[in-house]
C-alpha cells in the first residue's frame, strides 16, 4: 500500500499531494495550492509528472479529491489558476491536465451563513473596490491603519482581513465548481464540513479514510456571532473603515473554518492542520474521540497548523501531538515558521527521533523573517507616536532571533531537518515507497 505526502515549495502557503492505494491503482488527493508564483512553478510541473508516469496519451491524470482548508490567498490562488486552466480547457475542447472528481471545501459564506454577493457588496461599499478584487490582501495602507486601531498580533490583523480579500477567490473557486461540474462536499451532502462528536470515518476507497477533528459546531456559531456583530458596525454611522475593520479582527475570525483531518491508511496517520488554531485543534480531536482529555496521541506526520506560527500554537501542542515527522511550510513572509515555535517542538521532544521537514532552506526563511521583522518594527515605532504604550521590538538578532542560531545552538537538531528540493519531488513515505 502506498501512503505518502508529496510537500511542494509554496512561498508563504500550502500546496500539498497525498498519494495512497497501489503502484497499479493509485490514488491522488490534492490539498491546497499556494499563494500566486507557485502553481506555475511547482505545481503544475509535478502534476504534469504524475500524468506521463500514471496515464497514456492525453488522458487527465484522475484526481480523487480536491481539498482546500479554507479562503485564504495562501492556500487558494494556485487552485483557482488550475480551475482555470481547465475551464479554458473544457471551452476549447481539449483534453484538461487532470481529472477531479470532488472538492472539498468550507466557503467562507456559508460558514456565516451569507449570501456571497450581499457580503461582498458590504465590504466594497465600505471599503472600495479593491478590498474584494480577489488578491487576497487590503492594501497596505489599509492595514496598518487597522494595526494602528488594535492591539492584536499583527499576524491576526493580517489573518483577518486576508479572509475579507478572498471573498472574491472564495466565488470564483465556486463558480468554476459549477462550470466544471464538480461535486462540493458529496460526502457531507452538499453541507459543510464540520466535526460531530458522533461522526463517522469517511472512507475514500482503496484504504483511505478522513476523520473531521474541524471546525466544530461551535467555532463556526462563533464565527457567525462575531461576523454579524462586526456586520452592524460596517453599517454604523460615523466609523472610519479602519475602526470597523478593528472590530472584526479577532485571533479567533481567521482561521476557525480551517479544515482539520486526520488521514489514516493501514494503520499509518497524516493529521492535516491547514491554519487551524493549536487549542482548537486539540479541542477537535478530543471531541471526536481520537484523543483523550488531556491526554496525548501519535501520528506519524503532523502537518504543523498556520506556516509554524507561534501565535498559533502554546506550549503543550507538541506535548500532546506526537509525531515522527514535522512539516513546516512558509519561506519566512509573515515571520513563518517562527523560532518561538522550533523552540516549543524541542522543549516537547528533545533530542528523541523525529524528522523536521522545511520548504525553504534554514538561511533563505532567516532573510524572509529578518525583513518582515524589520518591516513590523517601522510599523509599531509609527504606532508608538500615537500611542506611547505601544511596545517596539528590538532590532533583529542574529543569535536572538535567527533559526540558524538556534538549529546551531542544538547538537544534532540541524540533522533531523529535511528541505523540500526546487526540483525534485519531496516525498514523505509512510508506507511502500512512491515511485518518483
């Protein structure tokens, strides 16, 4: 039996290939595809790949499931630009690259329980055409006002509002659904996709099954609250865009439709984080059962939630998700995979055995975290002149702040880690090898 996750380069984002079945029949789950820059580059040419090694001709390569975790330019562009691709397809008669059979996926409005068109055109009589163009950021002047109503994380600023700007990716990923016919969450019966403590094990075939550890029935009664209260603010009288903005931000908006899974064949075990938060995550698994109150759990590979951000987890999530391989995606942008975070992994683990996979290697990520570091410090010294209580962090440290520092300081640590290749496929096998 095959069991494997192929991890793709992503810049900030996710874009990852779970193979399972057999070398004869094998089977294809495609999760998430990245920010812009990474279908073309990485996505596109492994698919092309798995196409000349697994059918003939011009046959599609079979895609058995499509999944996104949620609307978030990170995690959705490179998917739209393959939809897209194959609408261009269908319209000109050609045979399309792949073949997908399903989609999974929690669109943002129907989590709050909104008609697409009216949320978009609140947000966009609020605050222009440009917050819904699809691009999946507010402008940058737009966000540091909000930064400067505040006092969340910057990330969470940054996490809020990037759902906003994806309303538009979230509707097209839809419409392109419809135009190619493909079924949204068959298997839940067109509803969302949410963890029921009663749930069964949705068996994909050939061996595959998903359990929903999230989003909870409860996140997503939360996430509706806090956006229909933010709704009324939007409509207030006398609200600059930046105050109402301020309102909707939360550490909990963001993420909390993130899909969570736990994918399991033959015995082996891949749980699937997309941004989802840390506590809720262990919330998820033990409503369903699959981890006990207060209790710990092994897998085999842990896809670590949000890029590796610290503001994601607290300190007892690798205490309690045990797993032989770790793996961290994000090339730095938005300070990910953060040091805070490597830190917890080795409090919780030691120097037991364990694998920790990157997608950038260790010196390219510092560049990207020294430069967002550097870029959040001129953020809050500019906030300080508004409000002195303001905190600035200091300049950037190479031996406070850096993972070279910290992966040199841990004997052995720089040892477990393994890089995902520009080129090459990154193949995490848990059971029979994947033939490259």
């Amino acid at each position: 039996m095959i069991f494997s996750l192929d991890v793709r380069r992503s810049r900030k984002g996710d874009c990852l290939l779970l193979h399972y079945g057999t070398e004869k029949k094998p089977g294809l789950v495609m999760i998430d595809g990245g920010p812009r820059g990474v279908y073309g580059p990485h996505l596109r040419p492994r698919l092309e790949d798995l196409r000349e090694k697994r059918v003939t001709g011009n046959t599609p390569l079979p895609v058995d499931l499509l999944m996104v975790s949620h609307v978030d330019d990170d995690h959705i562009q490179g998917i739209l630009e393959l939809t897209s691709e194959l609408r261009e397809a269908a319209d000109e008669k050609r045979p399309p690259l792949v073949q997908i059979q399903g989609l999974w996926h929690n669109s943002f409005d129907n989590i709050i329980d909104k008609k697409g068109d009216e949320l978009t055109a609140s947000v966009k009589s609020q605050f222009g055409p440009a917050s819904v163009s699809g691009g999946g950021e507010l402008p940058e002047e737009e966000r540091r006002a909000v930064e400067e109503e505040t006092d969340e994380h910057p990330e969470v600023v940054s996490s809020s509002l990037k759902v906003l700007a994806s309303i538009a990716q979230g509707a097209q990923l839809r419409e392109d659904a419809r135009r190619l016919e493909l079924a949204i969450n068959d298997e839940f019966d067109g509803g969302l996709i949410i963890a029921n403590e009663d749930a069964e094990a949705i068996d994909m075939g050939q061996g595959l099954t998903f359990k929903v550890a999230g989003p909870m029935i409860g996140e997503v009664e939360e996430l509706r609250q806090k956006h229909n209260e933010w709704l009324k603010k939007l409509k207030a009288e006398g609200k600059k865009p930046s105050e109402v903005l301020a309102a909707y931000v939360d550490k909990s908006v963001a993420n909390l439709s993130s899909l969570v899974l736990l994918a399991e064949v033959d015995g082996k075990s891949m749980l699937l984080t997309g941004d989802a938060r840390g506590d809720r995550i262990l919330e998820g698994l033990e409503l369903t059962g699959l981890l006990e109150e207060g209790g710990t759990m092994e897998v085999d590979l842990l896809k670590v939630p949000h890029h590796g951000s610290a503001n994601n987890l607290d300190n007892d999530f690798f205490q309690r998700i045990i797993a032989k391989h770790y793996v961290f995606t994000g090339n730095g942008e938005h300070g990910n995979p953060e040091r805070e975070s490597f830190e917890m992994l080795v409090r919780a683990r030691g120097d037991e055995d364990y694998a920790i996979h990157l997608t950038y290697p260790i010196d390219e990520i510092d560049e990207g975290r020294k430069e967002d570091w550097k870029k959040e410090q001129g953020k809050e010294k500019k906030k300080k002149l508004k409000k002195p209580s303001q905190v600035v962090r200091p300049d950037w440290s190479k031996e406070e702040n850096s993972l070279r520092a910290f992966f040199d300081a841990h004997d052995g640590l720089e040892d477990k880690v393994r890089i995902v290749s520009e080129k090459e496929p990154h193949l995490i096998d848990l059971l029979d090898p994947l033939p490259n």
